[in-house]
C-alpha cells in the first residue's frame, strides 16, 4: 500500500481499509520486518540477521512501538493536514526527536557501482544493534516528512470507507482518491448507479 507518495504517509497508512475490512500490516514483528523491507528502510541482510538473533516476542514487542509511533503521528498529521506547518508545531514534536536522538548512524566509504563505471561513495550507515532501532529509519522518514513535505498537500482518500491518505502533488492538486482503479471506480459506479435510479 505503498500509494502516498510520500514515506511518512505511507506508514500512517500501514493501517487502512482498502476494501471494506481494516487491515494492520504492522500486527506483529514478522508484519513489522515486511513492511520495512517493502519500504526498502532497513537493509534486507540487516533484517534477516536481526530475526536470527531476536526472540519473536521481541519483535512483536517492537512492532507494538512502531504501532503506538503511528498513531501519536497520525493525530499529530489530522490536526495539521491541510495548511502550511509551522515551527509552533516543534513543541508537539517531542515524542519523534526523543525516538531521532537514539540514532547511531555514522558514514562510510563504499564501492559504488554505476553507469558511470566502479568507484568510491560516502555512504550512510547504522548500527542495528537492538531490535528498537528497526523504529529509527521510521523516525527519519517521518522527521523528512515533517520538515519537507507542505502539509497544505496533505489529503484522506475521498472513497466511502477509504482510510487512505496521501499526499497530492499533482500539478493542479486536484487529487481526491488513493488509488483511482479501487475508490475512484467505485464513487464513479456509485454515481452512476444514483443517476439510474433517479431517472426511473
């Protein structure tokens, strides 16, 4: 569900109902390491040796963090979504700088293959020394989200029962649903339906 077109949204909406039943796809440590992974945050050699050495309840443990992290920011997004963010808003901001301030990234030279041909590139890197810091790349792209991203832009999907949000950057920002094949179909059947029986 990887539809926001921004990586912050994209894990409010690690919850949703697409279809009429809500699904969490961050119900459990296993949901957890396959939502990082589909989000490519954590290095997937990183993520299979974190499961091999975590007991599963853990995990879970984690996976209930990165739960209770996305709904303190969905609130903190619900209340700000559609104007311009503030630096007022810093002071609600408690909760993502204490997760940020664990960090232990750092940089490295490492190969860097490309079509320019093989050389060197300064990369950055981190520890993953607990399953906590599986949170920390959550925390990254929720701060880049909160410091780039202009929340005028910021929209919940106007299908029925859509839980959907994302953010429009069409160049008219005309954007109303998550993904126009499911809820835009559907409203456009719905209305033509409601034509139909207002006809007869």
């Amino acid at each position: 569900m990887f539809i926001a077109d921004s990586l912050g949204l994209d894990f409010l909406n690690s919850i949703a109902t697409p279809v009429d039943t809500p699904v969490d796809w961050l119900d459990d440590g296993e949901g957890l390491i396959d939502w990082l992974a589909q989000a490519r945050l954590v290095p997937s050699d990183e993520l299979e040796a974190m499961k091999a050495r975590t007991l599963p309840g853990e995990l879970d443990k984690v996976a209930d963090q990165a739960r209770a992290l996305r709904e303190w920011f969905r609130g903190f997004v619900r209340k700000h979504a559609g104007r311009p963010l503030t630096a007022k808003a810093l002071h609600e901001l408690g909760p993502l700088n204490s997760l940020l301030e664990r960090d232990e990234a750092f940089r490295q030279i490492t190969p860097r293959h490309g079509e320019a041909g093989d050389g060197l590139a300064l990369q950055r890197m981190r520890r993953w020394r607990s399953p906590e810091s599986l949170l920390l790349p959550v925390g990254e792209a929720l701060a880049k989200f909160v410091c780039d991203e202009d929340f005028s832009d910021v929209k919940a999907c106007e299908g029925h029962s859509c839980t959907l949000l994302f953010a429009d950057h069409t160049r008219r920002r005309a954007r109303r649903w998550c993904i126009m094949a499911v809820c835009g179909n559907r409203a456009k059947q719905a209305a033509h339906r409601s034509r139909l029986k207002s006809r007869h």
